[in-house]
C-alpha cells in the first residue's frame, strides 16, 4: 500500500464502465441464493481483513491531518474495529430482504389472450459519487449486488486508500462466491473521473450522489445519465394554532436535537402566531438549554431570550448542527408558502390537532415524506420498514423518499402471445 | 390571426413556468369530477372551434408549403374535421379513465404504531417538446389535466399557429370549468425556448421529449431539469430454430407493415441459421410483394433474391418506412448480442416454440417490452389496457415503457403519528 496520492486505476471509467456492463449481465441472471452467499462472504471478509483496512484507513488520516482536515471531517473519515463490524453487520442484514429482481409488480391477461407482466429487472451500473465516510463503499456495494447491479465508487480523495483496500477485499469475496469482481468498481480519485462517470452515457444507468448541496448540484448540472438526487434536507417543523404544545415540544426537541447532523433532522421551525406568546419563549428556552442556538425572526427576538437575528439566509440553511430558526406564521397558509420558498423537498412536519388543518398541510406541502404529529426524523428506510437504503430521493422522478433496494432497479413489460398480431 | 411568423409571447419560459407552478398547486387539490368536467369542456370546445382551428392550420399549412416541406411533413401538420374530432374524442377518453392522483400505493402500520401511506401526487409542471404533429397539443395537455399536472408545450415553429389557437381553445374551456387557463400554456417558438424550458430547474418538474433521435439527442444533452426520454425504437424480431415458421411470417409482417412509421414497428429480423435457407427466401418474397425493402448481410444475399447488401448503418436505422434489415445469426446467444449492439431499448421479440431459448432470450434482452411469439406492435398504452399514453419511455428510471396517467405522477410518504419521536 503506497502512502501519498493513489496512482491512477490501470484504465479509465470508461473501459471500467464497459467491464461493469459485462458484469451487470451476469449478475442480472443470478438467482437470490447466489447473490446472499456473496453478501455473507463480502461480510466475512471486512471482518477478516480489519487489520488491513484499517492500515490504509491510518494512512488516509495521516494525509487529511496534514491537509489540516477538520475533526468534524476526519470523523468521518476514521474507521475503528466497531464501523468496520458495523458495515460487516450491515452487509449481513442486507440477505435477509426479498429480492426484487423478478418480483412481478402487475400483470393480466388482455381480451385478446395476451399475457401481459411488468417484472422488476436490475437497473445495470449504477455510479455512486459520494463524500468522506468510507462505510458507503460497502453499503452501496452490497445494496447494489442485492439488487443485481453493478457499481461504480467513486469515493472522496481523502478515503481513497481505505475505499481501495475495501473495494478490493469486496470484488475478491464475490469472486469466492462465483460472482464477477467487476460488479464493484472503484473509479480513481482524480478530479476527472466525477465528469468522466456523469457523462458515460450508454454504459452508466443512473449516478446516486450521496452528499451535500454542492456535490448534488454539481452532479445534477454536469451529468448526461440520468441522476437521482439525494439528500438535501432542509426540512420544517409547523406548530399549528390547534397543536399539543407538550407534543409540539417533544417533537421539536427530537427533529433538532437527536442526530443534527442528518438530513432528516429540522433547521426551521414555524410557530402560528395565536400560539406564539405561550410557545416560543418556552421551546427557546428548552432547545438553548439542550445547546441548540436559536436564530429568530423579529417576533421571536422579542419573545425569546437570546435569539440571534435570523436573516434571508437562516431560511435557506441546512445548518446540520444545533441551530435552528424560528418564525412566527400568521396562518398555515403562510407556513405552506415558507415551505414552498426555502423547503427542499424532504420532509415536512405539522404538529396539530386539527384534521382539517392536517389536511391542508398534506395538500398543500410538496415533499417526499409529510410527517403529521411525527418527528421529521422518521423518514428512513429503515424506520419506514424498507431496511437498508442509499439515500433519501428529493426528487420527483423514478423514486422519492427513502431508496431502497426496489429503487434501485426497473421494470421490464413480458407479453407472451401465442402469434398475435395487430 | 397573424400569418408568418407568429410574434412572442408577452413573456418568457421563466415567467410562464411560475405561473404553471401556480396552477399546478391549484390543480393538484382538484378533485376528480372537476378534471374530468373541465376535459368534457375541451373536447366540446374542439368541435365548436373547428372552423378557428382549420383556419389557422391553413396559414401553417401555407408557410410550410413555402417552405418546401416535404408532403410527409405537409400531412404530419395538416389537420380535417376528422382528425379535430379524433382529438376530442381523445379527450373524452380521459373521462373514463381512473384518477392516478391519491391512489394509495403501499401503506402500513409500524410496530411503534406510525401509520405510512405512500400516496400518488401529481409531478407538478410537465415540460412536452415536440414535433410536428398538432394533435400532441390537445393529447398532452388532456393527460396533464386528468393527471392533475401543468403543461408546457413546446411545439414546433411550423405548427405554432394551430398550437396558439388549440391552446387558447383549451385554456378557456379550462377556466369555464373553474380551472385556472395558465395550466395549459404554449412556449414562444423561437429557438431559444427550447433551452429556455429544459434548463428552468426548481420551476419545470420534468420535460418529455416527443419525436425522433434527434430532438431527444438534443434534449437528453442540453437539459438540467429531469427528462423521460421516449419512442426510439430500433425494434427487432429474432426467430429461433424451434419457431413455428407459419407464426414467424405473420408476426414479422405484421411487425414490419402494418404502420412502418411508428416507434414499434420492426427494423431488423434476425433469423437462426438453422432455419435460414428455408425461411429467409420465403420471408423476403412476403415483404417484398408487401412493397418492403430488404437489406441483408451475405448470408441473405445469397439466400434470396432481390436483397440489398446491408452496412453497419442499416443495423443502427430506424428506418420508420417499408425497408428492413435481415442478418442470419448462429445462435440466440449471437441474436442477444447483436441486441444488446444495436437496439435501443424499446421492444424486441423472439418467435419460438422452446421454453429454454424463450426464457434466455428474456433474460438477455434489456428492453422496455420483450414479446414471446406477438408482434412488436402490441407495445403501446391502449393496446396494454392503460388507456391513452403520452409516449413510450425507453429509459430506465421512473418508468419504462407506456407512459399513461400513473407514470405523470410522482409519491409523498403521509405519515401519521401520535408525538412519535425517535
């Protein structure tokens, strides 16, 4: 394992791309118990070769302290024995979901005796474009042989020498269980190979990014394939009029408080004026007391004590730490036109008691997940019942919400006819 | 009404869309009877203006014929008193079809009690770009409106006259039935609306392109906002060596000549070497005296007469006219490859009596429709029992094949809670 820069992969993306293709085929076919065995050896392996993985992982660490990364970054960066068991773990719970390659998701038979079936096929090469944490290699990696499709990696710079050690420890074990090592690939590491992958039309179905606004909004703007944005979750909590204010409580306190750095926590929260006296100096109070900073607009800077003065820009952050704005709404309709100004499309949540009020939320809010008296944190795919999943789709198109294996393939129309023609 | 050119719109793509958006949150609250009202209006507007209709498609018809169109194009554009009252009775169609919006697509209830619905909801603002043929104009906006989304059109310069008029037709008829008019809007025909529509990301929910390899060429590589990529059909029909060669004849004429123009129509026969010197003769005598032109490889060449030597170009052509190409392969497995090669995802067919060589076929094949022993013809909406379609979508994501009301929809998880907090 050199230390420093990782040298160049012997080919580029595309002929990458064109040996994953190769593999995707055979993979398509493979029956489920296959697929399991590979998953159960892809587990085992990270479990053998921790030692190795975390030698590059040191590594890895050694040139971001250098690069003066912050403890926030490296964070993500470092692997210990418990993550590298917990992406082992994470492999394993992926064999017991069903397959849903195959799976037939309507069908009948016409008038005209054709049989017709529209049957869940794998998707091909899937490119994943993903930030620090190296425990995406192997979950996208396993999710996608699950599915039955290939998977490009191209991870951050920064992991690049864990994700090679873990990629190659990946391909070895599907080679054990009789699968192609091509159906996972690691793409090199330099700038190129990001518009290299987007733009592999043909050969690359669809790319996943995985990660902040940035990397979304560079993906969807450079890329040629289809693209399915994750994410960006700049979700609201609405304090209705009719709302439990002890459950309104509660609810906040969980959406900002329990995991700040996800995308389904909450950054802003919109309280009904009629409620406004009694509930903002008191959810202020109880979220500065759990560390969270709370930045107001003018109403709430004059409720509340130390509220900073929120501007345009508090509307439209996505902090992913303890901090939090706060607006007072006149109505639900203006919370409704708040949301559709700075929302993301991710989650939005209404505290209230009212159904007629809960009904125009739901109507009136456009976004993949409508919690209704719920933490916005629910929305996963594993809280949903789906188990594992690559992302939150904050997008229209193919699948919103969590991805989960389903997401990760389409469908193909079976006519069976006995020499029907037209 | 002005002939030439027709003059701008009083604003641009940007302005237009935001007022879409606007319309599109009205609608997507609308309930069924009011859609279905409101498209009883257009189609009876349609028959009452035939006369305003006719007259404009005159001017188009006029300038085209200036223009040097070719009489294929001159009859795409050209509208009768049969081809307005087909329209409208399109949109009566509509009527009876079911409302893909609210239709509950899973839902369960969670061990901690959370109730999860996935819940149809409309995409929003549909961006439809597209060729001559002026009867898209009512068909699209009719699936728009049952589908509870906003339409877009981007018509072509030569019909833009026609275009105006069926659009100011059916966004009065529209607000007679309480709708807002803006749900149904033409784009300026002028060169840049184009980019304008396929880059107003945030504002257009998807673009659907509707006409040749060119124009999705086009749009595939120059938009930014989600496109569904429809109707290049390189279709071909493979006959095994255990076909029953009585059905191969009539699903390849069928395939090939019943309307050579349309996207799944067959364009290249592949016939199993085994079965080649009896059939391939009698083949191309059947199309031949149905007025096809054959193209084949040596092997055809030799084995019938009258054939034109075929190049790497005819196995790329849709040809959408009476010729077709005619290869002689060794085997399935060859016929899979040269699939895999040449076809672009929309339908293909095998003709054979054995269950072994019909279920590789099917597994190796990677397209929206595979038909066992049927005509490639079948693969269509009506024909389906889906009912009117907007295209055929030969992508992978969202939807792949017919693109009928459900597939103009997207989803939002509505979870209900008591104060769930994680």
């Amino acid at each position: 394992m050199t230390l420093g820069a990782a040298p160049d992969p012997p080919d580029g993306v595309r002929e990458q791309a064109l040996r994953a293709r190769t593999a995707a085929r055979a993979l398509a076919a493979t029956p489920r118990a296959v697929k399991d065995a590979a998953l159960a050896e892809m587990a085992d392996a990270l479990d053998k070769q921790a030692r190795e993985i975390l030698e590059a992982n040191a590594a890895d660490l050694l040139n971001a302290e250098g690069a003066d990364m912050s403890e926030a970054m490296l964070d993500r960066l470092r692997l210990t024995d418990e993550r590298i068991a917990a992406m082992a773990d994470a492999l394993r719970e992926l064999i017991g979901l069903p397959d849903p390659v195959g799976e037939v998701v309507r069908g009948s038979t016409l008038l005209n005796g054709l049989q017709v079936r529209q049957v869940r096929v794998p998707l091909g090469v899937i490119g994943i474009v993903y930030e620090a944490r190296p425990n995406v290699t192997a979950d996208a990696a396993g999710l996608c042989i699950k599915s039955g499709n290939a998977a490009l990696l191209r991870g951050s710079a920064s992991a690049h020498q864990t994700n090679r050690v873990l990629v190659a420890i990946l391909a070895t074990a599907l080679e054990s269980a009789g699968l192609p090592g091509d159906a996972i690939q690691l793409v090199g590491a330099h700038r190129s190979t990001v518009a290299d992958l987007l733009t592999a039309r043909g050969l690359v179905d669809v790319v996943i990014p995985r990660g902040g606004a940035g990397l979304i909004e560079h993906v969807v703007s450079t890329a040629s394939v289809p693209v399915i944005e994750t994410g960006v979750g700049n979700c609201h909590v609405y304090v209705d009029d009719a709302a439990n204010l002890v459950m309104a409580e509660a609810i906040v306190v969980n959406a900002k408080t329990s995991r700040p750095s996800v995308c389904n926590s909450a950054e802003t929260l919109l309280v009904h004026r009629q409620i406004a006296e009694e509930f903002v100096p008191r959810i202020a109070s109880v979220l500065q007391a759990a560390g969270v900073t709370v930045h107001g607009d003018p109403e709430v800077v004059r409720l509340a004590s130390d509220v900073l003065p929120a501007s345009e820009q508090d509307w439209a952050t996505e902090y992913l730490s303890l901090d939090i704005a706060v607006r007072v709404v006149d109505s639900l309709v203006e919370a409704v036109e708040h949301i559709a100004r700075w929302g993301t499309g991710h989650t939005e949540a209404i505290v209230s008691d009212s159904a007629s009020a809960i009904g125009r939320f739901v109507a009136g809010v456009d976004a993949a997940a409508v919690m209704i008296n719920a933490s916005t944190r629910f929305t996963d795919g594993s809280e949903f019942g789906f188990g594992a999943e690559i992302g939150i789709s904050t997008q229209k198109l193919h699948a919103r919400g969590p991805l989960g294996l389903p997401e990760l393939t389409t469908t193909t129309y079976v006519v069976t006819g006995a020499g029907h023609i037209r």
